[in-house]
C-alpha cells in the first residue's frame, strides 16, 4: 500500500496543464484529492473539471504564486484543503531563447526567477508548515536536467533558466536536511522530468507531459520507511525513478 489514500491532499503549483495537470491526474488516480493552482482562474476551474470527469476529486484555483500573501489567504480561504499532504512544486518558465549570463535583461532575470524560485519558495513555506509540524508528507520539485551542476546545466545559455532551476535544486536540498533526510517523515525530491511535449517544451519534444509526471507519481506513493524500517532515499534528484547527480 502506498502513501497515497482518498484522505490525502495534494497541491500542485503549475497544476492547470502541460506536466502539473498530468502529475494531479496521476495523484488524483491514486485517490488523492488535489488542489490545481494556476494563474489564469478560468483555466484552473477547466482543468479541475476535466479531472473531475474521469472521477478524481479536484478543485482549482487561480492565484499567482509569486505573491505570498495571495498564497496565504488562498491557505486560509482553502480550509482543510490548506493543508496538504503533498506538495509538488510544478509552476515554472523558460528563459527568452537567446539569453545568455552577460544578454539577460534585469526584467527577464526577475520574471524566470520569480516563478522558478521564488513562487517555490513561497509554495513551500505557505503549504510545507503542516507537513513538518505532524511529521508526515512529501514535498517534490518539477526541475530541470539543465539544473545540474554535474551535467548539461554548466553549458551556457538559457541563463536565468539554468541558473532558477541549479537555485531550486539547493532550496530541496537544504529542506532536506532540514527533515534529517525523511528521518522527520517528510519526504523532499527534485525530478528531471525530460524534454515533454508541453507548452514550454514544445509539440516535437520527445516525451509525453504523463511521462515527465510518472517519477513525480511515484515519490509521492512511497512510503517512508522500506521493509527493513530504514528511511527511503530522499533528498535527491530524480529521473526516470533513478537518482541521478545535482
């Protein structure tokens, strides 16, 4: 049995299409009630909806996560729902083409850091509060292979894109610590969701939006302990169910 019953919440930033939207469906699956954020109101209520027709509790709201008192009085107007048992921070944008560390605008670096960093930030402290307080939860980051200092992320270009993206995978990081690595009962990832066809990556992109979802599914089932009692391993990026390097 997995982590996830029909008396779990999860929101989801970013929950409204592309990847979000496929990750509340595959939670929603599961039995989970989901909570899709957005910042078009009408887009959030369609996508609720069309989950709400394949018979997945869901409810949508519009609310722009880069505003934290919003995201507070959404909390609060919420009730129960407000305090989720998952949170998935799926909201986030691509950097203008040809941005580069010395071609980036102040305004573009402020526009891609605000929603891939900052509006996750705000998420978490808005909704990850409960989840250490009863010591029980999963919080899980949609980030980027391009995020990697290991990897592809220290190639050049897509600065602010990049760069969000290396800044998310730190903040998941450090909360992992801060949860001694699930020893709290809460579960903190990051996942590499792939190139998928989405509105950010494009109708040619060789991966499904339910593929990038899969791994996204997968940590927030897991239990926290395995058959032996010990932690799972958290605090870590994801790919395929497979961890690979920050």
């Amino acid at each position: 049995m997995g982590y996830l019953t029909s008396d779990t919440v999860a929101v989801v930033t970013g929950g409204t299409r592309g990847i979000g939207l496929e990750v509340a469906r595959g939670l929603g699956e599961k039995g989970a009630s989901v909570v899709l954020l957005g910042r078009d109101a009408d887009r959030a209520l369609a996508a609720a909806e069309e989950l709400q027709a394949a018979g997945i509790d869901a409810v949508g709201e519009g609310v722009d996560a880069t505003d934290p008192e919003a995201l507070h009085e959404l909390r609060e107007r919420l009730g129960p729902l407000g305090s989720p048992d998952v949170v998935v921070l799926s909201a986030g944008v691509m950097a203008e083409k040809m941005t580069r560390t010395l071609r980036t605008s102040p305004q573009e670096w402020r526009r891609v850091m605000a929603t891939n960093l900052d509006a996750a930030f705000y998420a978490l402290e808005t909704f990850g509060q409960g989840l250490a307080k009863r010591r029980s939860g999963r919080v899980i980051a949609l980030s980027a292979c391009l995020g990697r200092f290991s990897g592809p992320g220290t190639a050049g270009g897509l600065a602010p894109y990049r760069i969000s993206k290396a800044a998310l995978n730190a903040m998941i990081r450090n909360f992992a610590a801060e949860m001694q690595w699930g020893e709290r009962g809460v579960l903190v990832d990051a996942v590499c969701p792939g190139h998928c066809r989405t509105d950010m990556g494009g109708p040619d992109a060789p991966r499904s939006a339910q593929e990038g979802a899969e791994t996204v599914v997968w940590l927030a089932d897991r239990e926290d302990r395995d058959a032996a009692g010990d932690v799972v391993p958290t605090g870590l990026l994801w790919e395929d169910r497979e961890i690979v390097p920050w």
